[in-house]
C-alpha cells in the first residue's frame, strides 16, 4: 500500500511562491510560530446548551495541559464567536474561528439559493441530493453570489476582536474519492472519477469554462483525463482562499485551514492544492486510520507537505485524529509530526480528549 503513495508523489511539482508583501503589512509584526516553539492546538464546536462557566472551566483544562488555540466552530456565527472568543484568551487561549467554507449545510441564506449549489456530472444539486451524506450541501465556487456569500462570512468572523485567525474547513470540493477507509461504510466501490460525486457541471461554471477553452466538460468521454478542467477547479477553489486572505489580512488576522494530508493527495481526491495557496497556516488532517495506515504515515504526511511548502509563506501544524489513538500512539503521534518539520499539532476533536491523552499533552510539552 505505501509503495503507491511513493509512486504517486514521485511527480511531486516543485511548490511556488505564494506571498503577498501588501497585505503582510496589515497584520501584526511578529512570528507566526517561533522555532522553538511548537503550537498545541484543539477544534471545538460550540454548542448553545454550554453555559460561560462551563466553557470557562473548559478553556482552562486545555490551557492547564499545554494546549495553545483552540479552533471554535460557531457555525460562522460572528456575535457567538465574539462573545466566547474573551472566555478563551482570558484563560490565555489563542483564538481561530473556525467555519465550513464551500460545504454550507444549514445555511439559511445560501437555502433561499438553489442555483448557488454544485451540480454533479449525472445532473444532480447538492441542494436537495447531496452525495454520501446529507450534511453535504456544497456550494458552487464559481457563482459570483456563492462565493461573496461565503467571503461575506469570512469578514464576519475576521471583524471579531481577539480572533487569532479565520480557519477555513471544506475548502475544497466535495470527495472525488473518499478516504479508502470509509468506503466499506458507504458500500462504495471507487476505482475511477464517478459523475455521482464529480463537481461541479452547472450551468455557470461549464460555460465560463467553454468561454475560456472552447470545449465543453459534459462532452468529455472522459473527463478525469483533461487537465484544463481540473485546473479550472483547483483554480476557483484557490481564489476563495486567496481573497479570503486579503479580507483576513486586511482585519489584522492571519488566515488558516484545515486540509487534506498532503498537496498531490489532496488534489487527488478532492481537487485541493494547499500549496500553490495564499495562506498562513495549514493544518492537514492526517488522519491515518481513515486511509488504512498506520502511525508512522502521520510523519510521511507531515514531511511530504513541509517540502512541498518550501519556498512559501506557509507553515504546516500537523491535524490528529484523537479517537484513533491510545495516549502511548498519540505521543508518538506529536512526535512524528514534530520530527518531519511541523510546526504545531491540533488535536480533534476536544470531545475526545481523555485525561489520559490530556496529560500526554503536558508531558510532550514539558519534555523539550
Ligand atoms: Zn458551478
């Protein structure tokens, strides 16, 4: 199993540049992470029944056992974020707002939009027939009402004080291929690119895309093989994280994002390329179970995106998957991660901290 992922990086495109000296100027003057550091982070999910004390009490058992950030999800809700965010950095915590990005399940205003949706190859919208699970109401990236719809959120979330970053989750499209572990799950069998899960083919991007190449995608045979097509999908998923990271920027906030393990891999199977993005940090969820590895990809993974990140204005904190791992494999987990060149390790989620795992936290910590 490893040898194909070796094959598969050995065409590994050297990373580009990808810095903004204009826009660097709006954010504060200082080390995103220093050297010697290395950051702990944790993804949370706010929820509505939490009382300030009981959050309080939470955001101190992180800060207690090393932890660093947390990363709250608020379902891009900027008044919620604002009035957690001072709960958590007066325990010290950093704060990330965390929002889906292109996947918008729930979202009232995208709702009254059916056109804003992404349309599969065999003709079907996310809006009322989301692929693999219905919590998948992706949006079209192309759509100009979309995609100010999804920035509009961003700008939100980059306006509230005592935010560290805006964090952007499912930039991205919806999976090509799932992760090959979760395909018994679904039943599935995905040995080549299926119209069912192919985005998007509506009506915007497939003429926006003959207007430029002059051939149209539902006419391919096959279109898992035309590399313009491709290219014009990394492409707009690219430009929501580049103008995503001038709105950050220019509210004094660094822009963050959770993506798939490593750039080709990503590409792969959900048309993201991390590394050609303008972006501070990423946070690749390397979660090995889910691809039917073992602990040690965590560091083939981290070390794969670090060099592909060279040359960039990127840093990698490596993303584990905690219910995976007994506290012994999570130790060696940071480790993996730390000695590939990771700046960081966010955990996920904070549900799933045990004390034990919390305090292989502190230990780590404390040790270097
Ligand atoms: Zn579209």
């Amino acid at each position: 199993m490893k040898y194909l992922y070796y094959l598969l990086v050995v065409f590994a495109a050297s990373s580009c540049l990808n810095s903004s000296a204009q826009d660097e100027k709006a954010v504060k003057e200082k080390n995103k992470t220093e050297n010697s550091d290395f950051k702990y982070w944790v993804w949370i999910t706010a929820s509505p029944e939490k009382s300030d004390q009981e959050y309080t009490e939470e955001f101190k058992k992180y800060k207690q056992h090393g932890i660093d950030a947390v990363l709250i999800n608020t379902e891009a809700d900027a008044e919620l974020l604002a009035e957690l965010a001072p709960l958590a950095k007066n325990e010290g915590l950093e704060v990330h707002a965390w929002m889906f990005t292109v996947n918008r399940p729930g979202d009232k205003v995208a709702e009254k939009h059916p056109e804003w949706y992404a349309v599969s190859r065999d003709g079907k919208s996310t809006y009322d027939q989301p692929p693999y699970v219905d919590y998948y109401k992706w949006l079209c990236p192309t759509r100009e009402a979309s995609k100010d719809h999804i920035l509009s959120l961003v700008e939100g979330l980059a306006k509230v004080e005592d935010v560290e970053s805006v964090h952007l989750d499912y930039i991205r499209y919806s999976d090509i291929f799932l992760p090959i572990g979760l395909l018994p799950k679904y039943d599935l069998e995905q040995n080549e690119e299926l119209p069912r899960y192919d985005f998007c083919y509506c009506e915007v991007c497939v003429a926006e895309f003959e207007k430029q190449h002059h051939k149209n995608p539902m006419d391919f045979e096959n279109p898992a093989i035309d590399m313009e097509w491709k290219q014009f999908r990394l492409n707009k998923v690219k430009a929501i994280v580049d103008e995503a990271y001038k709105i950050a920027h220019d509210n004094g906030k660094y822009l963050t994002a959770a993506v798939f393990p490593y750039p080709e891999m990503a590409d792969h199977m959900v048309r993201q390329r991390w590394d050609k993005w303008d972006v501070d940090m990423v946070l690749p969820m390397i979660y090995y179970n889910f691809y039917n590895e073992e602990v040690d990809w965590i560091g083939y993974a981290t070390g794969q995106g670090v060099k592909d990140l060279e040359g960039t204005n990127t840093e990698l904190h490596t993303g584990i998957y905690l219910p995976a791992l007994n506290p012994k494999e999570l130790k060696q987990a940071i480790n993996y991660a730390r000695d590939n060149g990771a700046k960081g390790a966010a955990f996920f989620d904070g549900g799933a901290f045990t004390p034990e795992k919390l305090e292989v936290i502190e230990s780590v910590k404390h040790a270097k």
